[in-house]
C-alpha cells in the first residue's frame, strides 16, 4: 500500500461522493420542501406543515394539469407502443428493399430533427389541420416523434423471436394476427415493457410541443404549467412549487416500480431456437 495508491483511492472516494451529493441534494430538498412551513432553496430540517399541501390542491391548475400529463402520456404511449409493435414485426419479418437502409434513416431523422428544428413545420401543420389547442392532436406529434426510435429498439426483440415458434403456430391454423398476439409479442413482452417505460417517461417530460400546441391553459400539462408556478412579485412560488414537484415525480417513481417489480430491469429473453 503505497502513499500514491491510498491518494488515489481517496480521490476517488471523494468524487464518488461528490457525485452522490449532486443527485441526493436536488432528492432530500423534494422529500423536505413540500411539508416545510417556510420553504427555501436551501437544504434544512423542515416545520412540519400540510398547509403547503392544501395550497396545491387549491390551485386552480394543478391538479388539472396533472390529469392533462396522464392523459397526454396515455395517449402517447399507447399509440408509440402500438405501432413500433406492428412496425417492428413487418420490419423483421418481410423482406423490403433497403429495409434496413429505411430503418437506419428514419432513426437518424428522428435523432437530428429535433423538435425544435420542427416546431415552425409541426405548429402550421396543426394549425392547418384544426388541432391547435387539442390533447389527442398534441399526443399524436409527441408519438410520432418518439415512433421511430421505438421501432428500432423493438425490432431487435422481434429479431430474437425464432421463426420456428411462427410456423408451429401456423401449422395449427393460427391466423396471422393470432400468430402476432400469441406467439410473437408474449415472448417480446420484455421489449414491450421497455418501450412502455422509455415513451411514457419521454412523454411526462415533453415541454416544447404541449408548450407550442396547447395554448388553452385548463388543457397544458404540468410540465407547462410548472413555468407559471409564480408568486405575486413574480418569484418562484416556493409554497405550491415544492409540492407541485413531489406530485408530478409520483407517476415516473409508480411506473419504474411497477417494471421493476415485474421485470426487474432485465430486458433480455431466454429462447433457444
């Protein structure tokens, strides 16, 4: 144990624990915040209160844009997830010209078009379409933003699935969609749940789009509404913000429990062809 092998280690111990304290901080300020009868931005023992808690359900727009979040991220995730499931197995299964050259590009248009590269393009197109102002129409363009990327990430799961499952179930008299519901996205179910979690976590978090096409504030979601979150002098409201932050972590915490409850995180299959 030499005096340049224990600095090491205790450089290292402090960046590991600098690292720590960058995401536990912003967590213990959530967790206190909220029952804090003189709430700050510092970190500090709260006094216990629910009255920051009333103040947020009393808001006028909270708890609406909250339920505005889920129906967006509902929406959203089941449309991405449906369609990246039809679109994957067609990918795998039928042979295209160019279709992984097809693949490949549409992930790296969706990768390089941002959405705010898009955002003249998409807000004249819904404007032309009648859907300023309407939540399906927003959580349409949030999914079809999020389509290609969960296309190619399923596509890898409906690869894994072997062709010799398929034409046993065929042989039995399956009909095509008995062979996609019952054979091939049962085993792909982990690739499901990824796509599941990945497009509703990307969804909760959208800001530009709902932002850009919902300009009724009783339809934003909360990721909107957190930017009005002011007090009189036009100070961050640190008596609903807190609370507003906890709720709104609520869904993501559920959904990752749920998965890894189910899952575990280990998104991999154990077929043998």
């Amino acid at each position: 144990m030499t005096p340049g092998w224990v600095v090491r280690r205790i450089g290292f111990y402090a960046l590991v624990a600098v690292v720590l304290a960058f995401f536990a901080v912003p967590m213990l300020w959530l967790a206190g915040a909220p029952f804090d009868a003189r709430p700050g931005f510092g970190l500090r023992w709260p006094e216990w209160t629910s009255a920051n808690v009333h103040a947020t359900l009393r808001h006028p727009f909270a708890v609406r844009s909250l339920v505005n979040s889920l129906v967006l991220c509902l929406v959203a995730t089941a449309v991405t997830t449906a369609f990246a499931a039809l679109a994957a197995y067609a990918l795998s299964r039928v042979r295209i010209p160019g279709r992984d050259a097809l693949l490949y590009v549409l992930l790296l248009l969706s990768s390089v078009v941002t959405g705010t590269a898009a955002m003249v393009p998409l807000f004249v197109l819904m404007l032309q379409l009648g859907l300023i102002d309407s939540r399906f129409g927003t959580a349409l363009v949030i999914a079809g933003g999020m389509l290609p990327a969960a296309i190619f990430i399923l596509k890898d799961f409906v690869d894994a699935v072997p062709r010799s499952y398929e034409e046993s179930a065929r042989v039995f008299g399956a009909s095509p969609r008995q062979v996609l519901g019952h054979v091939v996205l049962p085993i792909a179910r982990p690739g499901i749940a990824t796509i599941l979690v990945w497009s509703f976590v990307n969804a909760w978090g959208n800001f530009l789009l709902p932002f850009l096409l919902l300009r009724d504030v009783d339809k934003q979601p909360a990721a909107v509404l957190m930017r009005t979150l002011q007090d009189e002098g036009g100070s961050a409201n640190l008596t609903v913000i807190p609370v507003f932050s906890l709720l709104y972590s609520i869904p993501v915490v559920l959904l990752y429990l749920v998965v890894n409850q189910r899952y575990g995180f280990r998104f991999h299959g154990g077929i043998k062809s």
